[in-house]
C-alpha cells in the first residue's frame, strides 16, 4: 500500500495553541488544490467520538485508557484515515499515537514498550508524514489552560504532569526527527502561520512537481 495523500499530526500539551493553527494548514493545501480533511483524536469516527466522551469525563486505570485510545485510533484509521488518504486526499489529525506516548506514558507512567506494542498491533508501521509539535513555556500554557471554562480530565491535570507530558513530546520529537517540526508556540500568531506555510512548501512542491503559489 502506498497511499496518494499525506498524513499531517499536531500535538502539543494542552494550551499550547495547537488548534488555532489547523485551519491555516487546511487553508495553505486547499489553497494548492490539494483536498483535505481535517478530524482529531480521541475520536474522528462515530464510535471514536463516543469513546471520546468516555475518555474525557471518566477517571481510569492508565492502561485502560491506553487500550481506549488505540482502539479508537485503530478505528479512525481503518474507517477514516486510510481511505482517504488512498483516494489522494491529505488528512490533517489534531492529535495522534505521540499523544499516548506523551499523556499516557510520560505524563500518567505507563512504559512506552507497552505504547509501542500497542501501537504495532494495531497500526503495524503507519506513521504520520510530518508532526508539528507545538512547544511553548510550560507556565504559558498553563496561563492558556486557565482561562478554559469548562476544563476536561486531563486539562484538570497539575502543572507537574504537563511538564511530563512535554518532555515526552520532546524525546518523540528527538527519537523522530525526520517526521517532526517543532514550533515555538510563544511566537506570535503571524510569525508561526509563516513558520508552517515554510514547513509546507516543500511537500506541496513534492507533491505538485512544481512551485507552489507563496
Ligand atoms: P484536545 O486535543 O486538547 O482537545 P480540545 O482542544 O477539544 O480540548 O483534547 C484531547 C485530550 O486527550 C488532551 O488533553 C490529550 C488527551 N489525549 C491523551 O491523553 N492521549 C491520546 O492518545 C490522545 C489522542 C489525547
């Protein structure tokens, strides 16, 4: 299987900002002609959103919610990711399996070796094209989370636990550095949606064989 489209992720400790930044990704492809579709996780499908609901609200056993995660994953990608990017549609995730190494594993302490076995049951070697992971000032972020009305399970975390799920993030980072992009989130909304259309460009001009409109 060699899919036609590609398969970007954004990840980053809640409040980094992450999600303001989607729709610029989404606008900078289609405005290249490239179809794509935009979904998160936990979540993407009927049954990954009810999952979802679960997650969000209900306290569990880490490797409980590990095993949530991945089948909801699983079922994302089997029902959503991979058929679109087979038809040559690029799909954009706001959050993936990095996600459960940062949370799960560094933030919550279950050993990433379960995360990769896992992973390499139910997504065998898939893996996004190209991560962007939104990094910023641990205290910044928890600013950002304050201000949440309706804080869910895991934005309730203490700061502790989001340092912890940062430096997990970064070791992805590190362990992948092909695939991952880190972006300062701390800069300013312009300076980061320039960032990223730089970060695009290449895989528009990959994809199109030509330069692509700056
Ligand atoms: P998030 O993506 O931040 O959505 P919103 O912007 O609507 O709050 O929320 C998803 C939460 O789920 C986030 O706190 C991280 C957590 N999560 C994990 O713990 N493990 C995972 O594998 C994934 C995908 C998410």
């Amino acid at each position: 299987m060699n899919p036609k489209g590609r398969f970007i992720t954004f990840e980053g400790i809640d409040g980094a900002g992450k999600s303001t930044h989607i729709n610029c990704v989404a606008g900078l492809l289609n405005k290249a002609g490239i179809r794509c579709i935009v979904t998160r996780e936990p979540g993407g499908t009927q049954l990954g959103e009810m999952l979802r609901e679960l997650l969000l609200r209900e306290d569990m056993d880490v490797a409980t919610e590990a095993l949530l995660m991945f089948a909801a994953r699983r079922e994302h990608v089997v029902q959503k990711i991979l058929p679109a990017l087979e038809s040559g549609t690029w799909v954009i995730s706001d959050r993936f399996a990095d996600a459960s190494y940062a949370y799960q594993g560094s933030g919550k302490g279950l050993a990433w070796e379960k995360l990769e076995a896992l992973e390499s049951w139910t997504l065998g070697t898939f893996q996004p094209d190209l991560t962007l992971l939104f990094d910023l000032p641990a205290e910044i972020a928890e600013k950002r989370r304050a201000a949440v009305r309706a804080p869910d399970k895991f934005e309730q975390e203490k700061a502790d636990f989001f340092l912890r799920v940062q430096a997990g993030y970064r070791k992805r980072a590190t362990d992948y550095p092909r695939r991952f992009r880190l972006i300062d989130s701390s800069q300013s909304v312009e300076a980061i949606q320039a960032e990223l259309a730089q970060i695009i460009q290449p895989m528009l001009e990959s994809v199109l064989g030509i330069k692509a409109d700056r």
